[in-house]
C-alpha cells in the first residue's frame, strides 16, 4: 500500500501545473478583415503584369476605362463619335471631323501630366491598396518619383475625381447619418482613449466629475429663466461670434475652434446581414445643425421613399419626420437599440476617417477636408474588392469628370479659393506658392497638404 502512495504521489508531481483561465475575450474577425486575409482580395502576380505591359497596351486599357472601347470613341472636342484616325508618329488619334489631335487623357483630370499611362495606372493600383490610405511621400518612394509634388498631385487628382464623380447621385433604403469632430484642436477628444482611461481614479476626481455634471445641468436650466434683457444679451453675444466665425455645437452649447469641421456621413446599409454599407455620401459643415443635415439629405437620399437611422441628436429631430420612418438610438445608454436600432455603419466611417487623419495623413487642412473625406469614403465602400478594381473605378472617375478644377497650377499658386462646405462655400486664401528659396528652406516646413 506505501508503495502504491508513492506511486501516485510520484505521479502527480510530475504532471505539469494547469494553466490559468484565460479572462479576456477573443473577438472573432470582423467580414472585411476575413476578406483582406483571404485568395479573393488578391490576384496574384498583377502588379509585374502590369509592369510587362508596353505603352500601347496601357492606352488601351485607359480608353476601355473611359470610352469602353479603343477602336471607336466620341472625339472630346467635338463629340463625334467614330473610327478615329491613329498617328503612330504623334501616339494621339485624329478626329476625322474637326481634325483635332487627342489623346485618353484629353479634357480628364489627367491632362498634361508628364508622366507615362503606366506609372499613372501603377500609382494609382498603389495607392488604392491602403485601407485608411497611402501618403505620397511614401507613394513617392514606392514608385520612385523624383519630385514629392509629382505623387502629391495625383493623387490630389484621383480625389478631386471622387468628390465631383462618386459623391453624387441619389440613395435609398434605411440610411444612417451621422457627424463626426474633424480638424481643428482636439478634434478627436477622447475617442481614442480607452474607456478604462476615462474613468475616476479617486475620490476626489470622482467628485469633481459628478460636481462637473450638476453645474452642467444647474446651467442649462439656468437659461430657461432668463430675462428678457439676458435673452437679448445672450443672442447679442452669438451674432458677435458668429460675425467673427465662430460656430456653437447645437448638441452641447460649446463655441467650438474656427478650424474644426464637421463630418457628415450619409450611409446606405445593404440589406443583407453581414454586408454592411453598399453606397456612402459625405459632406463637410462647421457643425452637425438641422440646417447642414437637410442640406445634405436633400442632396443625395429620396427622402419620401427611405428610413432614417441617427443617434438623438438634435440636427435630425426636424428631419426625420420627412422620412418614412425614424429610427433613433441613444448612445448614452447602448449602440443598438431594443428593436435593433443603429447607426453603427455611420460609426464605422468615423472610425476610418479619425484613422486616416489622426494616423495616416496628419495636418489635414479644413480646406481639403472634403476630398479626404470623399477618399475615405471610397475606401469604405470597395473595402471588399480586389485591388484591380479599386483602380478601376478610381480611373473612370479621374477620365469622366472633365479636366481639373482646382490642382492645375497648384504648386504655382493657382489654388482652390474656396472650401467645400455645406451648405454654402466658404472663402479662403491660398495654402501653396511660390516663395523666396533660400538653401536648406525646403527642409523646414511640411509639403503642401
């Protein structure tokens, strides 16, 4: 019997200690990131296919992009469409009625670049890889541009193509809107702070918060009993800061930064469990107020025929009752509702957005926001498709929209003299051109942005 105990007791020892539980939660990948690491997001070998093709058969790729065919085609002088005549010497087609040299790039967002059909079409392919997106500098190093203005440009370019080619036309169904805090000082305030970050450490922080809280809900009540003379004062003080361009959040009352931005997003959601957002618009406005929400709702959904999905906040009490049905969710208490109200796709935006500019681009200037927005956009909607098709598409907007508008010249001074807001255009001086160069300058401050 002793030497059986011993046996056992030999036994036990040699057996190895158990683990310890594992506490946190695995969370299982999310659609698109199941995507991305699986054989239907790539094609294998594309890039050096792309590398072998020759300069003719680029051309002939840009003209199925715009016209869908090289052999036939509308001349973009005159509009005639026919079997145009091909100059071998000059590489441009001659318009047999108007007799007018063009090229696939004529009259596009593309004319007058100085660089070949296939280093547009390889930094286009790169550039649309990025899921947040790619900054020309390391654009430039990647396809080995000599100038940092020669990448900048197109891609200035391929945005400009998505603000006036794919953030157009109208969308329907249940749509999620959605603002988010963009540019400006502490635009993302705490958003990227983790939750256990923010809560009280001690006593006396758990106080002041609480304390913080009273005084906010003390002085709103405060201004429902304001004399008449107070009231006058009070919407003096507002016209004041509103002439010097000021803006007030309508949800909290605060006078927000004369940079900061607000970006809405308009997001129609699929219909199949799983798949998201199919169609995203956006729009830039100094703040999330009932006036910039209709502007743009009136602008791309059919109201009468869609469902509005939003968060409680005040810009979207007015307007959802235009639609057929509103559906609200109070992100105080939940991210989705009892009934499975939501706007969680309008959120995901955000998230791509803040990363984009908080980690990608850095410095993006309110003036240009919109077109950063729009790539964003882009970005968001192709999340699930191969790369030669992102290029695709970025192609036909930057061959379809008509020549450039606001980057020719640009780093000559010919800049955009307006920023994109909604819903109206608001003057602004230029952010690039030429300057005094003195040796070592160009070192000192950042590329245009």
């Amino acid at each position: 019997m002793s030497g059986e105990a011993g046996t056992a007791t030999l036994n036990a020892a040699a057996l190895p200690a158990s683990r310890p539980r594992r506490t946190s939660v695995h969370r299982p990948p999310s659609a698109g990131a199941r995507y991305r690491a699986s054989k239907r997001s790539i094609e294998e070998n594309y890039l050096a296919t792309v590398y072998r093709w020759d300069e003719d058969r680029v051309r002939r790729e840009f003209a199925r992009l715009r016209w869908g065919s090289h052999t036939e085609m509308p001349c973009p002088h005159c509009g005639t469409i026919d079997e145009h005549t091909w100059t071998a010497a000059r590489e441009d087609w001659r318009c047999v009625f108007c007799r007018k040299y063009f090229d696939v790039t004529t009259n596009t967002l593309l004319d007058s670049c100085k660089r070949s059909l296939q280093s547009v079409y390889v930094q286009t392919l790169l550039w649309s890889c990025g899921s947040a997106g790619i900054p020309a500098l390391t654009l430039r190093e990647m396809v080995g541009t000599v100038s940092y203005n020669t990448a900048f440009s197109l891609t200035a370019r391929l945005r400009e193509g998505l603000v006036r080619g794919q953030n157009t036309g109208l969308i329907a169904g249940v749509v999620e809107i959605d603002g988010a805090h963009a540019s400006g000082h502490d635009a993302a305030g705490k958003r990227g702070r983790p939750l256990r970050q923010q809560q009280p450490k001690t006593v006396e922080e758990a106080d002041a918060k609480a304390k913080a809280i009273v005084d906010a809900f003390n002085a709103k009540q405060a201004k429902r009993n304001l004399s008449a003379e107070q009231k006058k004062a009070a919407k003096t003080e507002q016209v004041e800061l509103r002439d010097q361009g000021a803006v007030r959040d309508p949800n909290t009352g605060q006078v927000l930064p004369l940079n900061r931005r607000m970006v809405i997003t308009l997001r129609r959601r699929s219909g199949n469990p799983g798949d998201g957002s199919v169609w995203t618009k956006v729009g830039v406005g100094m703040a999330e107020t009932p006036e910039v929400v209709e502007h743009l709702a009136t602008r791309h959904v059919l109201i009468p025929e869609s469902v509005l999905a939003t968060d409680e906040g005040v810009a979207f009490k007015k307007l959802g009752k235009q639609f057929r049905l509103h559906q609200t969710v109070n992100h105080g208490e939940t991210l989705v509702g009892p009934d499975g109200e939501h706007n969680n796709l309008a959120e995901s935006f955000t998230a791509r957005q803040d990363r984009a500019e908080a980690g990608i681009y850095l410095n993006v200037e309110p003036k240009y926001l919109m077109d950063y927005a729009c790539e964003t956009a882009f970005r968001e909607d192709h999340r699930r498709v191969p790369a030669p098709v992102r290029t695709a598409k970025l192609l036909f907007w930057a061959l379809n929209v008509g020549r450039s508008h606001y980057w020719r010249g640009y780093t000559h001074g010919k800049n955009r003299k307006h920023e994109l807001l909604v819903p109206e255009q608001l003057p602004v001086g230029s952010s690039s051109g030429p300057a005094p160069r003195e040796p070592g300058s160009e070192m000192d401050g950042r590329p245009p942005r």
